[in-house]
C-alpha cells in the first residue's frame, strides 16, 4: 500500500484594512523610518482598528477566502487546527470560535501554542492525523491580533508587529506530493527572553501587572536575533542536506518574517538566491503565526505542482524548525 502523504490544496487569507506605516509610528514616538527599515525591514503592518474583534474574526474571514476558492464546504472539515498566540479568549479556543463563525459543525477543532513556530508546528501535527488515516480533510490556520499584545508606547517592539491570518487545506495523497520532511525544535531557555509576562497561571492579571504594563509583548531583541539568525539558518541547511537537496533543486524557501536581516542570514546560510525566497515584510511586519501561511497565500500563484519549498521559523519557547514540502497544485 502507498504512504499517505499530506498535501496544501487550498490557501486563504486576509488582512484588516488600516495600514499603521512608519510615518505614523513615528508621531506616536521616537523612532524613524529610517531605523525601522534599516534595522528590520518594515515600513507598514495591517492592524484590526475594532476593539471588539478579535483573532477569531481575522481566522474566519481567511478561512471564507479559502472555502470561495476552492468551492470546499464547512461541513467536510473534520479538524480545525488553530496556530496563534492571541486568541480572543483563554478559553474557549480561537479555534471553536472560528468554526462557529464559518459554519464548521463536524469537526475536531483545538489551538497550539507555538509562538511564531505555530504554523509550522499545525503542519507537523495536521500531517500526522492526516497520515493516521481518519482524518481526511484539515484546517491549519495561522492567525494574529498582534496589535492587541504589542505595547504602542515601548518603541523596541511597538514597529515590529502587525495583524493577519491565512489558512491552508490539507488533505490526503497517495501521490508523492505535500509534506515530506520536517525538523522542528524546541529549547525553554528562550522563555526569559521573549514572553508576556502577565495574564497566565503563574502571574495572573492584577492592578499591579496591569501598572506595569506586564499584558504586552516583552522581547530582549538582541538575544532573540542571534538565536533566530543561528537556529533558522542550520534548521533550514539541515533539512536540505537530509534530503539531498541543492539550492537549485529548492524552488521557493519561505522564512518567517520578524526581521529582513535573519531572512538574509537563512538565505546566505543555505545559498538559496534571493529570488526564490519570499519576502513580504516590508508591507505586513511581523506577523507571528501567520507570517508563513501569509506568504503561501500571497504567493500561491508562482507555485508550481512539485516544487520544493522550505519553510522555516524561529519564535517564542524557543521554537524553531523547518518543513520541506512538495507544493501540490
Ligand atoms: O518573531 C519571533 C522572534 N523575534 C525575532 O526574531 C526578533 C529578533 N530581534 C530583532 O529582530 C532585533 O533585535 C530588533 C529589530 C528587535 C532590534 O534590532 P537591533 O539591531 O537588535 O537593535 P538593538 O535592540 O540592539 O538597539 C539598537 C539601538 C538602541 O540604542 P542604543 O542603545 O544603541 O543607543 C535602541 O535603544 O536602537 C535603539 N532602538 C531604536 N531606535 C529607533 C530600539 N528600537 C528603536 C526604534 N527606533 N524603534
């Protein structure tokens, strides 16, 4: 009997209209158009205005763009994997809020926690029920309200951030295409530099956290550089080299997006040309989860059936790690 393999079918996403640029952060403090491009690439995010809206609203209208495209119902998902860091609620998940949003009624539907590495960590995991053979047709959505998390007073990460979801379908292959390898990591020592220190279990939300502004996004940007440029530039060369790829046979690489600079260092590490590595920071800044599903979304045009993609990202934990995949259509 042939492997089942897990293939994208199916790209959705969607972006909130108001454009935050730098001119306008720049008003708000002291930083410059200037340092943000130079330093990390940015000169625009997408931010949802709408207090009341959350993640979930993002999600479900990425996943509505997908159902159009593909002509793919709520009633044939049977799994509804949601990566984010910010979802509307603690609970219940982001993930049941989409599907009550979108109709979704027949399907197992949960949230990971993987930082920036969400994305990549919902592949792994769709890819395995997948290969379990009961589930047949899955969701992996990337979704963020970053804004709601990021500090707009503290001008170390209020510039990096922006809003965005995108969503993939995968479903079931005997051909050799979708998802063919991965290498994915974890190392907790990360954890005191890039975290939200206030608002879970061992720091509930209280008028002292609230005073010290403790519900924001805290980044010590320096150590998390080095560790992003080192482990995304050997996770990526690693994946490479284990399945005898050369940067000719590599079609698309595809990085998180959270500074041009570690996008520059994957691209030199693995020797991929600059043309072939996605890029989209410049109008979305850092999107966390939804950074890579974004580029698939944006790009899905150039994609060829059985060109070979490399994913990467770096994120909170430390998480990290690299997809290699065989695009399917
Ligand atoms: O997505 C998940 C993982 N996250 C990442 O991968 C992010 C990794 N880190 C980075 O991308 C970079 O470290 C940052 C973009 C966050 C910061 O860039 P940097 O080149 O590491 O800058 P820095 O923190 O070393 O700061 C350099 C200088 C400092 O001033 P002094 O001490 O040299 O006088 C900062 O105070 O730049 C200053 N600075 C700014 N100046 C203008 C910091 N933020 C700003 C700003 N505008 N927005």
């Amino acid at each position: 009997m042939s492997k089942i393999h897990a293939v994208i079918t199916g790209v959705g996403g969607y972006v909130p209209d108001y454009i935050l640029n730098n001119q306008e952060l720049s008003s708000m403090m002291d930083t410059s158009d200037e340092w943000i491009t130079t330093r990390v690439g940015i000169k625009e995010r997408h931010i949802l205005k709408d207090k009341h809206l959350g993640t979930s609203f993002l999600a479900a209208k990425a996943v509505e763009d997908l159902f159009a495209k593909t002509q793919h119902t709520p009633d044939e998902i049977e799994l509804i994997i949601c990566a984010t860091t910010t979802a509307d609620h603690i609970f219940p998940s982001c993930a049941s809020m989409i599907a009550g949003k979108t109709g979704i009624k027949n399907a197992l539907a949960f949230d990971i926690q993987a930082a920036c590495s969400g994305f990549i960590t919902g592949l792994e995991l769709g890819t395995a029920f997948i290969q379990s053979g009961k589930y047949k047709k899955i969701l992996v959505i990337g979704a963020e309200k970053m804004s709601a998390i990021t500090d707009y007073t503290d001008r170390t990460t209020a510039p990096l951030f922006g809003d965005a979801a995108a969503v993939i379908l995968l479903e079931a292959t005997s051909e050799e295409l979708g998802i063919m390898d991965s290498l994915i990591h974890t190392d907790g020592i990360g954890a005191k530099h890039l975290q939200m220190k206030a608002g879970g279990s061992a720091n509930p939300t209280s008028a002292e956290t609230l005073e010290k502004r403790e519900h924001y996004i805290y980044q010590e940007g320096q150590a998390v550089f080095k560790h992003a440029v080192s482990n995304m530039s050997d996770v990526s060369a690693q994946i490479m080299e284990k399945n005898n790829l050369t940067k000719d046979d590599v079609a698309w690489l595809i990085p998180h997006q959270a500074n041009l600079r570690i996008i520059d260092a994957v691209a030199k590490r693995t020797g991929v040309e600059h043309d072939k590595i996605i890029i989209n920071i410049e109008r979305y800044g850092n999107t966390s989860a939804a950074s890579i599903p974004l580029c698939i979304w944006e790009s899905e045009s150039k994609f060829k059936k059985g060109d070979n993609i490399i994913l990467t990202a770096f994120g909170a934990g430390f998480t990290w790690g690299a997809v290699y995949l065989k695009w399917g259509y």
